[in-house]
C-alpha cells in the first residue's frame, strides 16, 4: 500500500503505524481478472464465489478481503464464515445437527464471530453459499422438502421458496423456528416486505412464548429478529413503527448496538442531532473496535457541527480498517472545516488511493476539495 508523499498529520501517521502489524497477518491479495478493480469489495467477492464450489480454501482470501475494503457489507463476513466450513469434509453436518464438540471448537467459535458481524451489517444477507454447504451433504441429511426449499432460496426463485418454507413450519418445534426464519428471508428476497413482517411478528411471539428453550444460534436472537422488522418498517417508509422495532431490540438486548446505530440514522433523518449523536456514542462504547460505527459516530459529530471530535474517530475507524476508503473523505472534510488544510489535503489523497471506481460522485467531490484546499493554502 503506497502512502502519499506527503507529511501526514501526526494522527493520520499513527493510523498506518497501527495498521502494519496487522498486514504481517493478512493473507496474500489473490489475483484479479484484467480489468477488475482492486479497490473494490466486489472485485474480490465475485471471485471468492467463483472459487467457491472448486477450491474453497483459495475463495477465504477472496472474501477477507472484500471484508476488508468495505466492512459496511455483511456479504463477505458471511462468505468467510460459509468458506471455512467448505474446507472441512463433514464438519458443517455436525455443527447443524449441534454437536457440542464442534460448537465448543476455538476455531468455530472465531468462525461464528464472522456470521455475527454479517448479520449486524445486514440481517437479509443472501444466504447462498450455506444453501451449497447443504447440497455438499445432501445424502446424509435425509430432507425432502426443506432442501428443496433451500434450493430454490439460493437459486433465487424466493417465491416458491417461501411457498415451500410454509409447508414444513407448521409447528413450533426448533427446527421449523429455524426454516420459519428462512421463509422470511424468502419474504424478503420476493420483495414482500409485508408478508416478511409477518413471518417475523410470528417468529418473535413463538420465540417468546418459548423462552425456557435455549437459543443455540445467533440467528434466533430476539433482539436480531425486532432488528430486522426495524429495517424492513424503515425501507416501507414507516419510521414510527421502525423506531419501536429498534426500541424493542434494544429491552431484548441493551448491548445490541447496531439498533442503536439505527435509531441515530432515523434522527439524523429528522435533523434531530442530540440523540443521534447520544445513541451513536453508546454503540462506540458498546464496540469500540467497530470500524463502521466510528465511521458513522464521526458523520455524526460533523453533521451536528462538531468537526474537531468527529476527526478523532474518523482517526479511529481508519485505525481499526485502513482499506476501508470513505472515513479518509469524511475525515478529509472534517480537517478541511476545522482549518487543518494540511492533513485535509493528505486525507483527501488517502482517499482516491483507495476509493473504488464505481464511486465516481465522491471522487469528483474529492478532486475539487483537494484543488479548493491546496489553492487556498
């Protein structure tokens, strides 16, 4: 990664200092096609799932990192997770099927990590490369039905998925919760938001009256489940009903943040700064090694008209993720506002280095602070 030849500021040094460390860690970057960009998340995503199928353990490096250069995404964290499990002959049927050994695994416990992450970013991740891990063990599953289902879901063809997924949860048994989930994932993937509202509501009151029950998986979180309701009130344009879905996930689960992160974006949509600002300042307490909420504590701060605090934790969030482009363009306004043209112009550098092609707006954005800063200076 090349630096720019510029004095950086002290704290903008400190970043990449930080960050070297880590590198020594990183597995190699995998080759790309011609023509794709390295900047970008996707580049390296589609070549993960190409690999996916053939040479599992070459697809891992592939999806690191695209988690890396946009950890917003729960995409990657979730193809990381499914690709460890395709190195492993059998091991995915006895972590289904809940043998204790395996759950209590170290290195399965740091894999379940990665799937936590990806439904924090995004609750709806597409769940395909777990249906290609059941296909691998189909003959030792002894489904009809339900692999059926999981077929069509991973296919895409989420309408019969869901119709299928109805025709096995007719009970409240654990494994139907389960497949309940999946048909409301369906829901989502058929763009059927209402129907997918439903299918959570109804979830959440099983879950509830069942709550003697051990959870075994993350997935089956209430406080993940009101979450994703919250999303889904929010994408339908009501924010009454998503603000409440956010407030319940946070009495199922106070130290759930990324509800918290949801509520501020609704302030910050109504131009309420003070509890956008407040609930953002919880989450960084809650996950102060987040590099996303850092990220959006700082869009925070300089939106309320606080650019000095907000260049800390953009600092931060490229502490914690160099790769990751867009808080070295935030950070670059947050200096040029507080009068640090300086470190504004390297942030602003920083920024193009990394910045994928596809952000062509936030590019021309950046070219034209950087001319504004250094003509002025």
């Amino acid at each position: 990664m090349r630096i720019p030849k510029i004095a950086l500021p002290l704290a903008l040094a400190a970043a990449f200092a930080v960050s070297a460390p880590v590198a020594a860690q990183e597995p190699p970057r995998p080759g790309l096609p011609r023509g794709a960009d390295p900047n970008d998340w996707q580049s390296y995503f589609e070549l993960g799932d190409r690999l996916f199928a053939s040479q599992p353990r070459q697809a891992g490096p592939a999806f690191y990192w695209a988690s890396r250069l946009d950890p917003t995404r729960g995409e990657p964290l979730f193809a990381r997770w499914a690709s460890f499990f395709a190195g492993y002959d059998g091991l995915f049927l006895h972590y289904i099927t809940g043998d204790e050994q395996v759950h209590s695994r170290p290195d399965v416990l740091a894999n379940d990590s990665l799937i936590m992450r990806a439904f924090r970013r995004n609750p709806f991740v597409h769940r395909g490369l777990e249906v290609a891990l059941f296909t691998q063990i189909a003959n030792r599953l002894y489904w009809d039905g339900e692999l059926g289902a999981l077929m069509e879901y991973g296919e895409g063809d989420f309408r019969r998925a869901a119709q299928r997924f109805g025709r096995i949860t007719r009970d409240d048994s654990p494994r139907s919760l389960r497949f309940r989930h999946w048909r409301a994932l369906s829901f989502v993937g058929a763009e059927q938001p209402d129907s997918a509202i439903a299918e959570f509501t109804e979830l959440l009151r099983t879950l509830r009256e069942g709550d003697a029950r051990r959870l075994r998986y993350f997935y089956e979180s209430k406080a993940l489940h009101e979450y994703a309701l919250g999303m889904l009130h929010e994408a339908a344009n009501r924010p009454d009903e998503a603000r409440r879905a956010f407030e319940r996930a946070l009495e199922e689960d106070f130290s759930f943040y990324p509800a918290r992160a949801s509520l501020a974006r609704l302030s910050l949509r109504a131009r309420d700064m003070a509890p956008a600002v407040a609930q953002l300042s919880e989450a960084v307490q809650i996950a102060p090694d987040d590099p996303v909420m850092q990220y959006e504590y700082g869009n925070a701060l300089l939106a309320s008209g606080n650019p000095q605090e907000a260049i800390t934790h953009y600092q931060q969030a490229i502490v914690l993720e160099p790769y990751f482009a867009d808080p070295y363009l935030r950070l670059g306004i947050a200096l040029q506002s507080a009068g640090q043209n300086e470190g504004a112009v390297a942030a602003y550098r920083a920024y193009l280095e990394r910045a994928p092609r596809r952000q062509t707006r936030e590019i021309e954005f950046a070219n034209q602070r950087l001319a504004q800063v250094q003509g002025g200076s």
